[in-house]
C-alpha cells in the first residue's frame, strides 16, 4: 500500500543550524513527491516537488528511491522557517497521500 | 494558479447540528477536494467534487453525513451534519491546476460541543 511517513511530529532546531525533515514513502513503481508548508495563519501550500529539483527558500529534497526517502533540508535554518511541513505523494487516481507532518520550530 | 476563499474559518458548534463550508475559487477549476485534519493527524480526503456530477467519497465518508454541492465551475460547499464532538476537526478545500499542485483555502476549524 501506499504511504508517507514522516517520523518526526516536532523539531526543534537553532536559528543557523542545519534542518532535515525526514519523509519516507511506500510506493510501487516511479514516485513523485511533494513537500508543503503551512505558516502560521497562513493556508498550506506548496513548498517543492522533486521533479522540478528546485530549492525553495533554500530547501532541497532529494528522492534516494534505495532508501525510499524525500528528507527535505536546509543548511541554515532561519526563524521564518518555523511552520508545519507535509511530505505527499500522489496514488495512481492522483490524489495525494499525506505524511502526519512535521511541526519545526526555529528557536533564536 | 488558483486562489480559494473558504469560510467560515471557525465555528463552534452544538453537538445534532449541521454546518456548511463555502469555497470560492477565483477561476474555473474542474475538480474541487474537501479534506479533514484532525488533531495531529494526517490530511484526509472526504471527497472529490465535480461540477454537474455527484461527489466521489473516500471510504469511511458519506453523503448523507458529508453532503457537497458543486453549483459551478468556482464554487463548492461542503455540509457536516448532524455534528458529533468527534467531527470536531479543521475542514478544507482544495483544487489543483494541471495534474500536481494543489491550491488550498485558508481552512475551517470547526468545533463540537
């Protein structure tokens, strides 16, 4: 069956220090997968897909389809960092499947 | 891309009452999801509306409990009804363009009495 994982319900981490959001997928066949972000008061959106390789306000995520993974990471977290993060995928119908998230706290 | 104004954004509700979630989307888009996220849960889809079709539910939702109505191509509304505290819950409504991002509303925080 399909699934997201993300093992981690809290993390907190110091302004400056390196950020990794762990997520790791169950899925048969090529995956794709999504990252999104809620800020506080603010509406879930997309952060980043791994298709697109890009980085979104300094985040990147690699898919290690040995490890089955999508750990989304950063370098230097900044205070602004501070949100709930979601790891998702999309199941054959192309509904997403969600990851229980990831609340990050960034403490100064 | 797509933005989605959804009210209320919260509500207190008694328990045997229904409430209904608007969503207005600033485009045209052909489908339109409602999803639940409980407390320190994942998102999970309710249902799949189409304009000038019914619903498609996931499983463990149903109409009579979760009516949606699809008037038109920018419009959506969602019904909770007959309220339990157990549908006490943050609703939301969501859309995409082309097959992968998803736009969302700002969300429903609904809770029961």
């Amino acid at each position: 069956a399909q699934r997201v994982t993300q093992p981690e319900k809290l993390l907190s981490v110091f302004k400056g220090a390196p950020v990794e959001l762990k997520c790791n997928y169950s899925y048969s066949g090529s995956p794709e997968l999504f990252w999104y972000v809620q800020y506080s008061r603010q509406r879930l959106q997309l952060l980043l897909r791994h298709i697109s390789r890009e980085s979104i306000k300094g985040f990147t995520a690699d898919l290690n389809k040995g490890e089955t993974s999508f750990h989304l990471k950063k370098p230097f977290a900044q205070e602004e960092d501070s949100a709930m993060y979601y790891c998702a995928l999309p199941d054959s119908n192309y509904q997403l499947i969600w990851g229980a998230g990831t609340k990050l706290i960034i403490k100064p | 891309s797509a933005v989605i104004s959804q009210k209320p954004s919260r509500d207190i509700c008694q328990r045997g009452t229904s409430l209904t979630i608007q969503c207005q989307v600033d485009s045209q888009v052909t489908m339109m999801f409602w999803y639940r996220q409980q407390p320190g849960q994942s998102l999970t889809l309710i249902a799949t509306a189409n304009q000038g079709s019914e619903a498609t539910y996931e499983s463990g939702f149903v109409i009579d409990k979760f009516p949606i109505s699809r008037p038109n191509l920018t419009f959506s509304t969602l019904t909770v009804s007959n309220m339990s505290p157990e549908d006490s819950s943050i609703y939301l409504c969501s859309t995409r363009t082309g097959f992968e991002k998803l736009f969302f509303g700002s969300g429903t925080q609904l809770s029961v009495l």
